[in-house]
C-alpha cells in the first residue's frame, strides 16, 4: 500500500500529535508501506521523515482565501498541480494508494487530490470539534467515508458536528515502551543530599492558556498552605505554541511567572525550555500532570510518563479519562479546580514510601492498552480495508 501521509508541522516541540503522526508513518514504513509525505511548515522532524519517506514534500498554497480570492487560488492551483506531477512521477506499478491525513486543514487540499486520482481518504482526527467550521473545510469532510479518533469523546465531539459515528473508529494512541522505560535518575538540580527529600511535579507541554496552567500553579500555593513544611520543586517545561504572535506567547509565558511571583512561589516552580528527549524528565519527576481545561483530545505525554513508571494526575476532560481508568482514576480532578489539584497532588506525592509497587502496575497499565504495535496494528487495518473497498 502506497499512504500519502499529509500532516501540517514538523515541529516536535508544539505536541503529541506531531509525535503520533511520525510514529505511525515510520511504524507504517517498517511493515513494508510506501510513505510520501506532504507538510506544511518545515521543522526538525524532517530529518526523521526523510529517513523512510519517499517523498517529503512542502505545500505552499493548500487551500483558498475569500479575502484574497485570485491570489490564493492561484497559489492552490500552482501547488497542487505540483505536487499532483510529483506524486505520479514516482513509479509505484498499481500499487493502491491512500490519503491520510491529520487536521481539518489540509481536507480542502486532500479532497480534491483524492477525486482527481480517485484516491481514498481517511482523517486521523488529533483536535476538538470545530465549531462554526468554514465551509471549505466542511463541505469536503462531510463527503469523506471514514475517520479515525484518538478518544471517544473526540469521537462525540465531532459527531455533534454531523458526522455520522459510525464512519469513526477510535484507536487510542500508543508509544513505544522499549524507549519509553523506568530509569533511576535524581530529580533535576538535586545535586546535594540536603535535596534528596524533595517531591518533584513536572507539567511537559505546550506553554498555552488551554493547559490550565494557572490551575496547577495555584494547586502548588494551595499544596504547600496545607503542608508547609513540604520539599517541593515543581517544573513547567514547553514553550508558547498556539498564540496571535511570539510576541503574545512571551506575554503569557510572563503572566504565569507573574503569578508564581505573586504567589511567592519563585523558590520551588521553575520555567524551562522545551526538551526534545523528556525521559530524564519522567525519570527524575515523583509525578507529571496535565491540568488542561479544553478538551484534550488524548494526552499522549500522561501515558509517556506511566511507561517510565513515574504516575500521573490529569483533569477530568476530553480524553484524559480514557487513559486514567481502573485505580488511576483517582488521579482526575475537575478542570480548572486547584483545590482538587492540591488534593490529588496530596495523596498522591509520597506513594514511593506508602505504595512503591505504584510505579510498576502504571507501566503495567500502558503495557496493556496503549502500545505502539497495537496502534499501528489498528490504523493499518483501517487504512487497508478503506483502500481496498
């Protein structure tokens, strides 16, 4: 099977569906698939696209502007005919090819790919309904015949939208728990012994206020009123990512720091940047959280973190529930709720000394519902029984 893979960026750094997206192409490569690749913008990943790819190839007008009508059409047309010439260059022998793609974005793009080469298209969908969507981006998704959803209440959500359900199969994601293992590191910046007794809470994400960022920092003030005497060092690692311009990005990044400063908390939560390889995070954190208050469509770096064996607590939202179901669900908290936070981040900071089998039946879980293989097994199923029809 031939998969024409079209995803919008290539940077890792702005979240997990940018991951999802290259584990499943190169997982896909590895069981002998042909992958061509179509971005939007240019980022690191590309040199990991490159090493199995076909074909990696940037789209420059992808879709059409009523504000500037005959400019951007004819960037359209100029792009598409393209990258259409590129893609039939390549000799690929009746080969049976496929369109997947990842963002409502690129559906205008695809679809008119897909009719002109009488191609089949599915849509892993990694985002939130949206609401009033523009007609160009609906029009063609309402005409696709298939979809796949990385949570159920993604899959509701976009069934609102008037997509019938049952063109959507929801295949959660997965990683790859030979990378993703229990390590034993100290915590970061423990570099004396007076510092082994501090509890560490690191967030891994984008810096975006759908994170709910403020509600963990304020969990932290509301922690450490009910336990003074804690040892704690909280770590807020990301950067600004879906914001007007940079410069807005750094005016949110300096309210959260304000606010750590207003709270006199400037000694125990610390800012760093994003990190390509977060192992040693997972390693070295007692626990991570994901505080987000929008409907995280999954929450890839909560199941990262229960690989490595470190637990993790998430808001009660989108698709986070899925993955902290059994005994994990004591680690859900209503969104935006610090009081609950604190709580969770309470009872649960010290399981190393009152529950230190904790860390092992986490791995279990993940061991058990969200492995990459099984992922890659579900997509490819679907992908050959779309193509095939």
């Amino acid at each position: 099977m031939r998969i024409v893979a079209f995803t919008t960026e290539l940077d890792i750094s702005r979240g997990g569906k940018q991951r999802s997206m290259l584990d499943v192409c190169q997982g896909l490569s590895k069981r002998g698939h042909l992958i061509d690749l179509l971005f939007l913008n240019d980022g690191p990943l590309h040199q990991n696209y490159i090493q199995f790819c076909r074909q990696c190839l940037q789209i420059d007008g992808y879709d059409v502007s009523k504000y500037q009508l005959i400019r951007s059409t004819v960037r359209f047309w100029n792009s598409f005919q393209s990258v259409a010439q590129k893609l039939s260059s390549v000799e690929t022998e009746s080969i049976d090819t496929i369109i997947y793609i990842d963002d409502h974005r690129l559906v205008f793009f695809a679809y008119w790919l897909g009719w002109k080469y009488r191609w089949p298209i599915v849509f892993h969908i990694r985002q939130p309904a949206i609401k009033s969507m523009p007609i160009k981006y609906r029009w063609p998704i309402k005409r696709l015949q298939k979809f796949i959803s990385v949570s159920e209440e993604i899959k509701k959500e976009w069934g609102k939208e008037n997509i019938p359900v049952e063109k959507i199969s929801v295949i959660h994601n997965g990683i790859d728990t030979d990378y993703f293992v229990p390590g034993n590191c100290l915590p970061l910046n423990k570099k004396s012994k007076e510092l082994l007794d501090y509890r560490v809470v690191t967030y891994l994400g984008r810096i975006d206020p759908q994170k709910g960022l403020e509600t963990f920092i304020r969990s932290i003030s509301c922690l450490l009123s009910r336990t003074p005497n804690l040892l704690l060092r909280v770590f807020i690692v990301g950067r600004p990512v879906l914001h007007s311009s940079d410069v807005a990005g750094a005016k949110y990044l300096q309210s959260l720091q304000t606010l750590v400063t207003n709270l006199s908390l400037e000694t125990v939560v610390v800012f760093k940047p994003f990190v390509k390889q977060p192992l040693s995070l997972y390693h070295s954190s007692d626990l991570t959280v994901l505080p987000s208050i929008y409907p995280e469509p999954f929450g890839r770096t909560l199941i990262e973190s229960m690989a490595c064996g470190t637990p993790a607590i998430g808001s009660r939202i989108g698709g986070i529930p899925e993955i902290l179901t059994g005994e994990f669900q004591a680690g859900l908290f209503e969104p935006g709720n610090e009081q609950e936070l604190a709580s969770r981040l309470d009872r649960w900071l010290n399981w190393r000394k009152f529950d230190p089998d904790l860390g092992r039946r986490c791995r279990q879980h993940i061991m058990q519902n969200f492995v990459l293989s099984k992922t890659i097994d579900q997509i490819e199923s679907v992908l050959l029984s779309e193509v095939n029809k």
